[in-house]
C-alpha cells in the first residue's frame, strides 16, 4: 500500500511510516504540481535527498533535505518534487494529531528524530507494539516542540498585492526596485511597504529575498551551479550569496546539495 492509500486510512495503527522516492517532476513547472489534495491522517514528510515544495492557500514551503513538512489532517494543498528525491512519511490520525500545530510548518529534521522515523518505517501498520508506543510518544513530542524555520512564503490576499506577489514569483530574478513593483500592483511604493506586512508578516524586502532564496533552493536542486544561481540573483560574488545562504539556511549549499546530481558546490 502506497502513502497515498495509506494516508486515507481510517483505521490501523495511530502511527504509519511509508518510505518513498520519486523522480523529478519535468516540463512547465505550473503544468507538473501535483493537484489539490487532502489526507485522513496528519502527515509528516522528511526529505532526505532533493527538495520538495509544499503549495497551500496561505503559501509555500520549501523542504530542502534534513527538513520535514508538517501538515495536520486534511489540509488542503499541492507538492512539487524540484528534482528526484527520497524520503519517509509519517502518518498519524487525527486523534493523535490535537496537540500538534493546526497549520503547516516546516521543522528541522535532528538526528534523533531522523533515527525515529527511520525505524518506525518497519512496524506493523495494523497495530503498535508497547515499546512502538513509547517510540511513537517521542516522534510526537517531537514534532509537537520543533520550532518552525523560515522557509515558508505567505501569500497576501488584497488583490494588488497577489499582482506584485505573482510578478515577483515569475521572475525572482528581477532587479526592479519597490517602486516598479508597485506600478504592477497599481499601488503606490509606500502603500505597498504598508500592506505586504500587514498581510504577511514580513516587510517587502523580507518577502522578496524570501521568494528568492526559495528560487534559490530550487535551482540548486536542479543542480545549477552557485555561482550562476548567485549572479542570476543579482549577486556581486558567489561568496555574498553563500553568505546569505548559510544566515538563513544555517549551512552553506554544499550541505544541503551534493551528491552524483550535483554540477558543481563550490
């Protein structure tokens, strides 16, 4: 039985765990997200190799590797897989799913955690064993004290707005200042640094390094180099974007993408 037959499962143990891979979704990257969809169960998917995108109505996630995406029961949403990719996910039902964050998050995937779910993909999926229990305790401690990171891009709702947001969206590597983006939402530049973070918690600026660093990440994982990644977002030096790439990653790039896909890290 696959995750998506299993994340509808109504009955079996309160905690599933499906290991998966997936190869990269190709073509008109609008055209290959997966649809709109909803499980049963909560899910938690840990990437370890490659890099997924989590769409919901309030925005979008990255999952670079060593990262999970949290998303409770029947949420609403669509996942892109950037390039092929691997990884576990976990399955709880949604009596177990009330002390666990009510909207999607991304988390930092530890080793103990890591270790957790790893070996809880070969329990029994009917039933749980008193030590599956216990184990199953901590996996959802766990996920209930991560601390969410900052990879997630809320969507504002004003319609001018969702105009600039889009533009920028479609062309991350655009070195328009607030002022043209203002003129495609048909606002003024003030009025838009006024409103973005009213609707999303973050300042204009913060929104559009965000929607960059998320570009960012996809491109790396489709292995382009960082020194082209870097200059296509208007970067003097590789080194400056690798710098911020490691304040708002913790890690450089090489940490999260090498491997035989991999073009180049340096």
């Amino acid at each position: 039985m696959g995750v998506w037959e299993t994340s509808e499962r109504a009955s079996g143990a309160a905690l599933i765990t499906c290991s998966w891979s997936r190869e990269a979704d190709t073509g008109k990257r609008d055209t290959k997200r997966y649809h709109w969809h909803t499980h049963h169960r909560g899910q938690l998917l840990c990437v370890q190799s490659g890099l997924v995108q989590i769409k919901t109505a309030e925005g979008t996630w990255v999952l670079p590797p060593s990262r999970a995406g949290w998303i409770p029961p029947n949420a609403k949403h669509s996942v892109l897989f950037c390039n092929a990719v691997s990884g576990y996910s976990v399955l709880l039902l949604p009596a177990v799913c009330q002390s666990l964050p009510n909207r999607p998050q991304v988390v930092g995937l530890n080793q103990m955690l890591e270790s957790m779910v790893v070996r809880s993909a070969g329990w029994d999926q009917a039933q749980l064993t008193a030590e599956n229990r216990r184990i199953a305790d901590v996996i959802i401690d766990e996920i209930r004290t991560a601390e969410a990171e900052a990879l997630y891009l809320p969507m504002p709702t004003d319609p001018r707005l969702v105009r600039v947001a889009e533009a920028i969206l479609r062309h991350p590597d655009s070195k328009n200042t607030a002022e043209q983006w203002a003129e495609v939402g048909a606002l003024s530049a003030r009025t838009l640094r006024r409103l973005m973070p009213a609707e999303t918690g973050l300042t204009f600026v913060q929104w559009r390094n965000q929607a960059q660093l998320n570009h960012a990440l996809a491109l790396l994982a489709q292995g382009e180099r960082v020194g082209d990644v870097a200059f296509a977002l208007g970067y003097a030096t590789p080194s400056n974007f690798i710098a911020m790439f490691k304040k708002a990653m913790g890690h450089p790039p090489a940490y999260y993408f090498s491997g035989s896909q991999r073009k180049d890290v340096r």
